[in-house]
C-alpha cells in the first residue's frame, strides 16, 4: 500500500518536471526561432557600410561615457586609453572615482594629466557629495570625478549629474570596447529620432583573445573549460534571448556592462537606485514601467553586434560568486516591481516577459536542482525508475546542446568571429558536456544565491580582476 | 506503465542527436568552404590591388584585370570599397566610378533584384559609395516594389537626391511626405542648391518635419544666401519652426536688424531666451550685455548656463562675470559666473 502511494508521488513528480521542460523548451524554441528570422533577414548584411553614415556630427548625437572605478588602479588607465581610440564624432569620458582606497585617483591624474577644475554640478538625481573635479589637459573631453565613496550605482548617479550630453552610456571599468561600438548603439536611436530610449549591446567574453592598447587584437578561444562554458552561454543569452525579446520589446536587461541610454528619461525615471546588486535591469524594468504609466511607445532595443568585449571570472570561487550575486539581483528587481507580474495594465512586460523571468529565469534552477535529486533518486529506486532517470537525463543533455548549438548556428550567420574549423568542434564537445558539471553547478550556485538571500546574508563579494587589459 | 513514455522519450532522443549532427556537419563544411573562399579572394586581391592602384591614379585601363568569375568580382569590389575612404582627388574618384560601372553594373542590377532584403541594401550602400549614378533608374525602379523596407525606402530617395534626380520634388512633396525630420534631412543635405530651393520656395506649403529639415540643412550648410529667408520664418512664424530658424541664425552668426532679437531676451519661454541670448553672444552685440547679466540670474539653468557663455565671448567678458561674482546676491547666478569664470583652466 505504502509503495503504491510511493510511487504515486515518483510518478507525478516525474511529470510536474517532464511539463515543466516543455513549457521551457516552448519558451525557448519560439525565442529561437524569432531571433533566427531576425539574422537569416541580415544575412551578411554590411554593417560597417551602414555605420559610416553616422561618422558625420550632423547626424550623431553626442554622448557621455561614465566609467564608475573603485580600486581599479590595474586597469583604469587602459580602459580610459581604449575609450580614448573610440570612433565616434562628440563624446566625453567621466570616471568617476568611488572614493577608491588605492592609487586609482593619482594614477589617473599621472598619466593624464588632470587638472582641477571648476563646474557647478546640477543635482538631477540624488548622490553622494563630490570632493573634486579634474580635467585632462591632454585630452579636453576626459574629466574624472572624485566623490565620497557611495556603492557603483551611487557612482553612476553621479557621473549622470556631471554629464552635459543628452546620452549616456555605463560602462565597466575592465571592459573593452570596439572601435565602433558607440556609432552600433546609437545607430537605432537616431534612426528611430528618439523612440528609442534605451540600446544594449551583446558583451562577449576576452579571456583567450589577444589584448593590446585597449583593442582586441585576435579572436581566440580559451583552454579553460570554464570560460568556454561561458562563452556558450553568453552566445545563447545574446544571440537567442536578447534578439527574441528585443524584437517585441520585452528586453528587461541592458548589460550593465554597456549600454546607451536617453539622459532625460533615466533622470525622470529616477536614476540608478543604490540600495540593490542588480542596478541594471532594475533602471529597465523601472523605465519599462515609466513607459506603460505614462502611455507613451518608446522602445528599449538590443543590437546583436559585439559591443564589448569582458573579462569573466576564471576560477569557482569567483564565478560562484557572481552568480550568487546575479540571482539576486534579478530577484530584487522583480520584487521590487512585483505590482507588473500578470497585470494587464503593463501589456506585454506584464503578461509576458515578466512571467517569464519568474519562471524560467527565477524559479528555474530550483526546479531543475529538484530535477537532478530526482535522477540520482531515481537510480537508487530501481527497475523501469533507472531507465527513465537515464533517458531524462541524456535528453536534457542533448536538448540544451541543441540550443547551444543553434546560438553558434546564429554567430555563423551573423558575424563569424572564430576562426577555425577546430573552434566550432570544441564548442560542439563542450555543450554536449554542459549538463554533466557545468549546468548542476551553476543551478546549484543560483539555488544558493536564494538560501543567502532567505537567510538575510547581505555579503558579496569583488570580482577578482586578473587583467586580460595587459 | 511507463514503458510507452520509454518509448517515446528514447525517439525523442534519437531525433535529437540527429539534429544536432546536422548542425555540426553543416556548421563545420561553412567554415571550411568560408575560409577556402576568403584565402582565395585575398590571394586575388593582392593580384589586383597594384593594378587598380595605378588606374586609379593615373587612368586608363589594364587587360590583366579581369571580371569573368564571381569571386573576381567580389576582390574587385572589396578593393574598390576600400579605396572609396581614402580618395580625394575628384578626377580620382570619378576614376572609380568609372571602374565599377564597368566590372560590377550587371551584377547590381541583378541584386537590386534579390529576394533577399540584405542584399539589397548592401548594394544600394556601394551604389551610393561608388558613385554610380548610370544606375539611377534601376534604383528608382526599386520604389516600385511591393513590401519595400522603411529603411531600402530611404536610402533609394537619399541617392536619387545624390544624383540630382529630377522629380524627386514632386516624390517627397507628394508620395513620401510623411516622413521624419531626420529623414527628410538625411535625403536634403545630399541636393545641388537647385533643387534645394524647390524646397524653400515651398516650404509655407510643407509639413512640419519637412519645415524643421529646410532649416536645419541650412544651418548646416551654414549659407549665407537663405539669410533673407530664415529672418522671414522668424518673424511669420511660432513654436519650434521659430526657435529652428533663430538657433540658424544663431550658428551663421548674421542678421540684418538686432532690434527683433534684443527683445527676444525677454521672452516668457526659456528655449527662446536661451537661444537668443546664444545669438547676441555670437554677435558680440555690446546692447545685450544688460540683459545678458540679468539673464544670469534666469530660473531656468539653461539660460544662465548659455547667457554665461555668450558674455564669455566679449572681449570684456570676464571681467563682466567677475563683478556679478563679487556684487551679486543671487547664489545661482555666482554659481554660474565662476563657472564660466574657471572654465578651462
């Protein structure tokens, strides 16, 4: 009687995960199928013949980048001379010293020459004081802002006060950018004369590529499996996520590693807001929801070409950390605007894009770590259990190689980046293996991000910066 | 029993690994050909590129470069491509119109044609870039196409107005007035003055993003001889059209009469302050420094930030700045003279 009902409640959960992946695999499957129409349209299209047109000051609008650094004495010189080299006609450069503890400040004023400076800094969001201002006396658009130590978000209200241009783009301090990448942002905003609010980038990742001067100099890939499980997934991300969400305006997340952003409609909308990790997508979501109250039709757009270049995390401590940190945030933001999950009133954020972070993006590893203790149960349970738990396992196996796959599908079609024959095969054999370590480990990490969030750990940690910018 | 979900499920799998050694194989064989392809275009354009060089700058013609196969072409156009950034000579550029239309009019004309939408943009980019202005009607045939892009739409009317196309007035005035005002600009900017003045001659006629373009292109083009012109706008009209042809002024930098603009510092809107005051700053007109100290003190930061700047460019100005900091009791208007007092230091 007791192994009936034993039984009973195997078999049931079985199904509870078995719909469970359909529903995501549906998810997926239509996101993919969007974003492949998208890029089959742009087959081959000549992107830098497209972009020359806005070289011309007449038709570009003029940004200003901000680079918030705390303790980036590494690197904060070499970012500052890649964003130096950028092609793009009016910009200016603002770091924006968070009170470091190490040599940031003087290095900056070393090799750049800064001098102070006087300016009367309108407050449009709030922020911590500012102790000094210095201008370049190489470079009249470089500017750094030294201010009270205040958190990166606080950093970046700042910088958005200093700011003159009616744009603003944020921007990490170890990323690399290409030379174009301003002109490949802007490019939907102009064309669409302002309805565009809001433009990303994809970030790809520089481990393992040849770094020099602040420009990538080859594209190569790394030996570590690590990295290369996380060049997978950011393919997948951007190339499949970002473009079908992006295509019905349900793009929730800017990378905060670079984005452009309208100067007037963040500051209306509040600026970055301090007292959370994931600052980035909670400023989209609240611009989202700005938009809907206000009954007004701008649109926040994602641009597949490769924006940025970042350095990601090469060991487990570090990556487990991030992604502890990432889950966080995304939850803090969702709760935070809880009020959208299946209102009506927000269309398609709220009925869409919002159900669909919660599920698949939020709950996800929990019912996938469930999904695991499952098949090494099902192994302890015997007979036609061991099969089923087998099969389970190799399709799970097989169909998210099939999503990794088709993202390198995509990256062939639109940009070609890596170079040889061998790369594809080495992607190829790691995403088959993804669901062996890889993926248990980061549902495990996420899973753990929202145990330390329950028990009210506020800790997280720096990413530990190697300096690929060397 | 589960068995027949077993069976199901192991199907599954199989269609699986089918799909996925599809892709591999497929994905695999593109990158081999792609890198055959791309050696052997390079190898073809090392070939050429000497050859190409010297018509380019001195003339004439050579026998040994050939167009017979696609990929011939393709080295040919990429090689063309690449010098179209970096010529300056006229006789030089006409050089190279003279070259594409010889090696790669066929083939233009064919894509102008696909099926496919990035092909077609792709050419309309090099047929702008080379200068090919011999296929003018095949790219004004492409209007006629059903489901023509926003964006192929554009382009086709900004390089009919590169070639001087004839009634593109009667296009924008009649089929395509609704346009934005980036647009509009983008396809203005490219006409010879005399078609442009069909435009200024109908402007009381045209739509708004269509007013707001004509002004702007001249005060890019920053001609003297619409002078006459924009004074006109600013007296007849209101709103943002005023405020365009006053922010033309301001950047030529000329007027007539001061009179208009002197009372304009008084403005109850602050756009037209500041811009006013951004003229009487270019002018170095010594009767609105009066106002221009008052406007120091404007609520709106803006106008104290511009009226700022416009002192700043008299001769006298910083001394003007440092007596507000030193006598004024407004904190705002101190603020900005010492602003503008350290600026650049």
């Amino acid at each position: 009687m007791l192994i009936i009902q034993w039984d009973d409640i195997v078999t049931t959960f079985a199904w509870g995960i078995a719909v469970y992946m359909v529903i995501v695999i549906f998810f997926y499957s239509v996101i993919l199928v969007i974003s492949m129409f998208q890029l089959r349209k742009e087959y081959k299209l000549d992107r830098v013949l497209a972009y020359e047109d806005y070289l011309d000051e007449i038709y570009t609008k003029p940004i200003s980048i901000i680079v918030p650094a705390y303790n980036e004495e590494a690197g904060i010189v070499h970012s500052v001379r890649s964003l130096l080299s950028v092609n793009y006609p009016t910009y200016e450069i603002i770091v924006v010293n968070d009170g470091s503890t190490d040599h940031t400040l003087k290095k900056m004023i070393d090799h750049y020459d800064m001098k102070e400076i006087k300016r009367v800094v309108r407050k449009q969001v709030n922020s911590k004081p500012i102790s000094k201002i210095y201008q370049s006396a190489i470079f009249a658009h470089l500017f750094l802002v030294d201010k009270v130590n205040g958190g990166k978000a606080d950093a970046l209200n700042v910088g958005l006060n200093f700011s003159q241009y009616p744009y603003f783009c944020s921007l990490d301090g170890d990323s690399v950018l290409e030379q174009d990448a301003l002109l490949k942002v802007m490019k939907p905003i102009i064309d669409s004369n302002g309805d565009v609010i809001a433009s990303g980038g994809s970030v790809r990742i520089a481990n393992g590529c040849q770094i020099q001067n602040g420009q990538i100099q080859n594209i190569g890939l790394s030996d570590k499996p690590l990295v290369v499980m996380q060049i997978i997934e950011y393919l997948r991300a951007f190339l499949m996520g970002r473009i079908g969400l992006s295509r019905h305006n349900l793009l929730l997340i800017i990378s905060g590693a670079f984005g452009v952003f309208s100067k007037s409609w963040v500051i209306e909308a509040g600026g970055y807001r301090t007292d959370t990790v994931g600052e980035d997508m909670e400023l989209v979501v609240r611009m989202h929801r700005l938009l809907k109250e206000k009954g007004q039709r701008k649109k926040i757009v994602y641009v597949q070409d490769p924006v940025c270049w970042t350095e990601v995390p090469e060991d487990i401590t570090t990556l487990r950390r991030q992604r502890r940190r990432w889950h966080r945030g995304l939850f803090e933001s969702l709760w935070i605007h809880r009020k959208i999950t299946l209102n009506p009133k927000y269309g398609s954020i709220g009925l869409l894009a919002f159900p669909y972070f919660w599920i698949v993006e939020f709950f996800g590893p929990m019912i996938e770590l469930s999904g695991y203790i499952f098949m090494i149960l099902g192994l302890f349970l015997g007979g036609i259990y061991i099969e089923f738990a087998i099969l389970l396992f190799f399709l799970s196996c097989l169909y998210g190689s099939i999503f990794s796959m088709a993202a390198v599908l995509l990256e062939e079609w639109s940009l070609t980046k890596y170079p040889k024959v061998s790369d594809i095969i080495k992607l190829f054999l790691y995403s088959l293996t993804e669901t062996i370590w890889y993926r248990p480990l980061t549902v495990f990490w996420r899973c753990e991000g929202v145990w330390q969030m329950l028990r009210g750990d506020k800790s997280w940690g720096e990413m530990k910066r190697k300096g690929v910018l060397e | 029993m589960l068995s027949n979900e077993l069976l199901i499920l192991s199907i599954l799998t199989l269609a699986m690994i089918g799909i996925l050694g599809i892709i591999l194989v497929y994905l695999m064989i593109r990158k081999a050909m792609d890198i055959k392809i791309s050696k052997r275009i390079d190898h073809c354009k090392e070939k050429y590129n000497p050859l190409i060089s010297l018509i380019l700058t001195e003339g004439g013609l050579s026998r040994e470069l050939t167009a017979k196969t696609a990929l011939q072409r393709k080295a040919i156009e990429e090689l063309l491509s690449r010098y179209t950034k970096v010529l300056e000579r006229e006789e030089e550029k006409k050089r190279l119109s003279k070259l594409a239309a010889l090696y790669l009019t066929d083939d233009y004309q064919k894509r102008l044609k696909s099926m496919r939408w990035s092909t077609r943009m792709n050419t309309l980019y090099q047929i702008e870039d080379f200068g090919m202005d011999h296929l003018l009607n095949d790219v004004y045939m492409l209007l006629k196409r059903r489901r023509l892009s926003h964006q192929e739409l554009i382009h086709i009317l900004r390089i009919l107005a590169l070639f001087h196309f004839g009634p593109l007035f009667e296009l924008l005035t009649n089929h395509y007035n609704h346009l934005s005002e980036y647009e509009y600009r983008n396809i203005l900017l490219r006409l010879e003055q005399r078609q442009f003045d069909q435009f200024v001659l109908n402007f009381h006629k045209s739509e708004l993003p269509l007013q707001k373009a004509i002004v702007d292109v001249i005060s890019i083009k920053k001609e003297l001889s619409y002078l006459s012109f924009l004074e006109n706008i600013f007296s007849n009209y209101s709103g943002e059209v005023k405020l365009r042809a006053l922010k033309a002024l301001a950047v030529i930098g000329y007027v007539k009469n001061i009179e208009p603009y002197l009372e304009l510092l008084y403005s109850s809107k602050w756009e037209e302050r500041m811009i006013s005051a951004k003229l009487i700053g270019k002018l170095k007109e010594e009767k609105g420094v009066p106002r221009l100290i008052e406007l120091l003190h404007d609520q709106s930061w803006w106008v104290r930030f511009q009226a700022g700047q416009s002192i700043c460019q008299f001769l006298n100005g910083k001394e003007i700045l440092r007596l507000v900091l030193e006598s004024s009791k407004d904190s705002f208007a101190k603020d900005m003279a010492w602003e503008w007092l350290h600026k650049g230091e």
